[in-house]
C-alpha cells in the first residue's frame, strides 16, 4: 500500500483540480448573472469583466468576494453587483461594510459585537463621519500621520464614496423604471432646448416648465457622468480604442440634444428595467442581445478580455494552490516522524503538482495582462513565492529529506496569503504608473530582482529551520545540520547572482526611463542591501569567519533586509518607488521583523541551550 500511496493522492488532487476547471453554465432559469459578468468594460485603465468589477469592489468594502446572508447563506459577487446596480435599495441592506474600530463604531451608534454593517444601518451616522473625514483632509494629515481612528474614518468614507458610485454607475439610483425614463427624456429636448434658445433671444414668453423639465434631465444626467464608477458604454465606432469607452453619464450629456440615445445605453437601460421588474427572461434575451452588437461592432477582442479573466476569476489558481501547501506541509513534516518515506514522496509529488497550478495561475495572469510577472506588489508577492517552490524542488530533488518540501510549501503558502491580502486594497491587474511603464529593461529587472527576493527569503527560511529544529528538539543531527549549511550556501549564491544582475538591470532601466542609472532612491538602496548582504554571507563563508549558527543567524538577518526592500521602502511616502502606505502590511512587517531577531537570539545562544547538541560552533569549512 505504501507504493501506491502517493500516486492515489496525486491521482485524488488531480481529480479535484480537474472537477473545477469546467467553466460556470448559466442558470437553468432566473437571471444569467454569469453571462452578465462576462460582459467587458474598461476600469482603472484596462478592459475587464463586470464580473471583476464585482469581486474587487466587495475585496475593498468587505474583505471577501461574497456577501454573508441569513440563515447561513452567501451571495456571490456578480448577483450582489446586478443588485447595486439596479436594486440599490435591495444592496443598502446587505452588510458589506466592515468596521473593526470601536471609536467609530460609537461614532454612527453601531452595535459593538458586530464588524459587517449595511448602507441603512451606517445612514443615520454619515454626517457626523462626512464631518470627521472633511476635518482630517482639511489638516491635510498624511496618511502615516493618521490615528487608528482617522484611518478608519477615511476608510469608511472612501468606500461609501464607491458604493454610492456602483449605485449610480448604469442608472441613478433614484429610478424606478430607467427604460421609460429615458424614453420620457427624449420628449423633453426639443421643447426645453426650444425655451432656453427664446430665453437667451430676450423672450418674456419662453415654456419655463418645458426649460425646467431639461435642467433637471441634465441635472441627472451630469450626476451620471460625475458619479458613475466603470466605463461601460463602447462608442461602436469602426475604429474604436479603449479611450472611446465612456460612463452613461459621459454618453448621455453628449447625445441628448440628438434626441436619441446609442443603443448600449438603452441596451442597459431596458435590462435594468426587466431585472426590476423580475423578468429574467426579458433580461437576458437583452443580455444576448448586447452581446451580439458587441460582436457586430467588433469588439472581439474585449469580449475575449472579459470571458478570460472572468474563467480566470472562476478558477482561483492561486487559492488551490495555497490549499496544496498547507497539505504539503504537513506530509513534509510528518514524514520526519519515523522517517517514513512514503509521505516524503508523497508530498515531493504533490508539491510538483502545487508548482504546475502556480505555473499556471502566473502564466495566465501574464496573459491576460500582457506584461512581464511582476508589475506591482500583488504580483512580486506570486511571484516570489513561485520561485521559493521552485527552488525547494530543486533541493528536494538533490538531498530527498523534505527539506525542500517544507520551506518551499512554507514560503509559498506565506507570500500567497500576502497576496490575497495585497488584493484588499483593489484591482490586482492594474496598469502601471505611466513613469513606470513596461519596456525590456523593466521586464528583465523585475524577474530578476524578484528571483533575488525569493532565493534570499528561501536561504532564510532555511535558515529558520535549521534554529528551530536545532533549539527545540534533537533531530537536527551533524548531518542535517551540515546538509542545510550546504542548502543555505547554495541558495545565497544563485541569490547574490539575480539581485546583483536585477538591480544593474534596473539601473539600466532608470537611465532610460529618468535619465539617470542611480539615484539613491530608497527602492534602489533596499535592492543594493541585499546585494551587499548576501555577499557579506559569501565572505564571511569564505573566510571562515563565523561558525554554521552564526552563518544561519547571518542568513535570518537577510529576511529582515527583504522583507524591508520588498514592503518597507513602500511605505516611506518618499522616492520614485512609493506606492503608498499600508497601515496593516506595517504591523505585520514589523511583527516578521521580531519573529526574524528572536530567532537570530535563538540561533547565537551557547550550544548548552540546544536540545541538539552539535559540534556546530566551529567556523564553516
């Protein structure tokens, strides 16, 4: 049964795998909410589904892409969109905004046990929050200045600000029947643009109720433009480009003197109308209409945009493989209990595995982007953890101890929940800063340098490992213990080699782009400590300065420095390389950072304080 062990679990995982690539049918009946979030439309400067419209705005609001309802139920991000969309008074009582901070929390004269609260609930409160957050931008408080409480506040009106817009984004949120509505419209150009022409004449007998009537059409209109959060109307024009897109506001106020509206405005008009008014049949035969214009019109290449990211979003590569890591992690570590092999097998096999879905997940998003792996933090957090699980099956497959299984499940699974964290703070694809746009150097510069996070990160947990099992029980053997000597030197020279090689490339890359090849930009000295670092390991290595626990003390410290690179100098607010302070990502930056000294305290006390008493104090030959 142990030969065949590991090959049933592979054959299982596989299955699992295999069960859910298969793309989502649309429901027998009701509303074809899957076909409506495939429909494309251009947002923070990219085409994309409405159905990333949907799970990036509830990431920013929630925390989640699903809606808790009662009675234990959930509600997917697509049908809670459709609901904002056209039945806004439905979607103010679903509970899609957190607050954890009790101040404020007392502030609206919420309940305390709570943490997710709906629109009617925080309602009563917003002119007391509209106060607060007015006071703290007219201090102009820098973000990193905030209090926990100013933070909270801003946050919470930011994301009220993005509600009210997905409110507004295909109709106001006011109208009960937008399809009649904006036929109503019509009527109203012709004698109201006829009054305002007999105003300005100096006419004493111009239709005041007709030029009313258009004001206040206009009115609304304009709200649409100014409000409205996603680009969702095409221009059909023959020689359309992503810059033709407009909101429905946009589309309104420049067509309304033609008394008459494009038809993906009243496409979308129609269905907000049959979703109000139930009929799931009328809205998606409207729904398969709209989609056969856009295909008319050529707009191919945006329907094949939204289908893949939505398949995309459907297959979640990057939380399977996050579930496998856990999973190998604990084979890994289970099999150091009686030395059982199978399970070492076992999990070598899965982590291979875990590696194809990792692959596959980054390949797609390089697809769908069109751009190199890494373009911002999100994706360098994918990316380093891709490059630990690489290289720990390179070093499973040299030394078969499940050293390499654990460090690398281990940093994989870490960086992938620093992603899904990364993907709170909004869409994950976002295009680059114009300053920061794509071309060779940058392509080449970010995989390498990123290659040289993730093999110094890999040297560290290695690291991490050789203290822990060294300090806290006595399975760390001279063998072992001069086995992951050797794993940690390997590791930091292929990390000396792509941190050396990314940042010369990104100098190359800042000439080209800023005209100078180093600043000293803190992004620029973060790459250049590492660099100085892992070569301080190599000398040290070298010259036989430090004994095996005083190299692994050395190699932990190399975490910190990171860790600083990768997030701290983010957080500065200063440089070319500022991205904006993450409150949260600092507390947990700065918790890493004593994890990684106590270890390094762990890793120099005197060998009597070990469990596994190694004659390890000697330099390192």
């Amino acid at each position: 049964m142990n030969r065949y062990f590991s090959l049933l679990l592979l054959g299982l995982v596989a299955l699992w795998l295999a069960a859910s690539v298969r793309p989502p049918a649309p429901p027998a009946d009701g509303f074809n909410a899957v076909e409506f979030g495939r429909l494309p439309v251009i947002l923070n400067g990219r085409v994309q589904p409405m159905d990333s419209v949907a799970r990036n705005s509830l990431l920013v609001l929630r925390g989640k892409e699903t809606v808790a309802l009662e009675g234990g139920k959930t509600q997917s991000a697509i049908d809670w969109l459709l609901e904002t969309y056209f039945k806004p008074e439905v979607s103010d009582s679903r509970p899609i905004f957190r607050i954890d901070h009790p101040e404020l929390k007392g502030m609206l004269k919420l309940g305390m046990e709570e943490k997710f609260f709906n629109f009617a609930q925080i309602r009563p409160g917003l002119a007391e929050l509209g106060r607060e957050a007015e006071r703290i931008e007219e201090a102009q408080i820098k973000p990193e200045q905030q209090t926990p409480l100013e933070k909270a506040v801003i946050r919470l009106q930011q994301n009220i600000v993005l509600h009210r817009r997905l409110k507004n984004s295909i109709k106001p949120e006011d109208s009960a029947d937008w399809a009649a509505d904006l036929k109503a419209s019509i009527a109203l150009v012709e004698p109201g643009l006829k009054a305002a022409r007999e105003r300005e004449a100096g006419s004493k007998d111009f239709d005041q109720k007709a030029l009313d009537a258009l004001i206040s059409q206009v009115q609304k209109f304009d709200m649409l433009k100014r409000v409205a959060y996603p680009l969702v109307i095409p221009s059909g024009t023959p020689d359309h480009n992503r810059d033709d897109w407009g909101t429905v506001g946009t589309v309104l106020m420049d067509t309304f003197r033609e008394g008459k509206y494009p038809y993906p405005v009243t496409a979308y008009a129609a269905m907000a109308t049959a979703y109000r008014k139930g009929d799931a049949a009328g809205f998606n035969q409207l729904l398969g209409e709209y989609r056969s214009w856009l295909t008319e019109h050529h707009y191919d290449p945006e329907i094949s945009k939204g289908r893949g990211e939505h398949y995309f979003n459907f297959l979640e590569p990057f939380y399977k493989a996050s579930v496998l890591y856990v999973l190998v992690f604990i084979l890994a570590c289970l099999s150091w209990f009686n030395n059982w092999e199978t399970l070492r097998t076992a999990g070598f096999r899965l982590m291979v595995l875990t590696f194809f879905v990792h692959t596959a997940g980054l390949v797609y998003r390089m697809v769908l982007e069109g751009r190199p792996p890494v373009t911002n933090l999100y994706s360098s957090a994918v990316f380093i953890g891709w490059g630990i699980c690489g290289l720990g099956i390179l070093i499973e497959t040299l030394h078969k101890n499940a050293i390499g299984s654990v460090v690398s499940s281990l940093g994989g699974f870490t960086t992938l929940i620093i992603a899904h964290h990364l993907s709170t703070s909004g869409d994950t694809m976002e295009m680059m800063r114009a300053v920061l746009d794509t071309n060779f150097w940058l392509a080449t510069h970010v995989v390498a340098v990123t290659l040289g996070y993730s093999s110094t990160f890999l040297a560290g947990f290695l690291a991490m490992l050789y203290v822990l099992r060294g300090v806290f029980s006595s399975s760390l053997n001279s063998t072992m213990a001069k086995s992951l000597s050797r794993m940690v030197y390997g590791i930091v020279c292929f990390a000396t080699l792509f941190s050396f090689v990314g940042t010369v490339l990104g100098g190359i890359w800042a000439d080209q782009s800023w005209g100078r090849f180093w600043g000293w930009d803190p992004k620029e000295n973060g790459a250049l400590m590492i660099v100085i670092w892992n070569a301080f390991y190599l000398h040290a290595r070298w010259g036989r300065i430090f004994s095996e626990k005083g190299m692994m003390a050395i190699a932990l410290f190399g975490n910190i420095i990171t860790a600083f690179s990768w997030f701290g100098v983010n957080m500065l607010g200063i440089g070319l390389h500022s991205y904006g302070f993450l409150d949260a990502a600092f507390r947990w930056l700065i918790l890493f950072d004593i994890t990684q000294m106590v270890l390094i305290v762990l890793a120099l006390m005197p060998l009597r304080f070990w469990r596994s008493h190694l004659a390890v104090a000697q330099p390192v030959a």
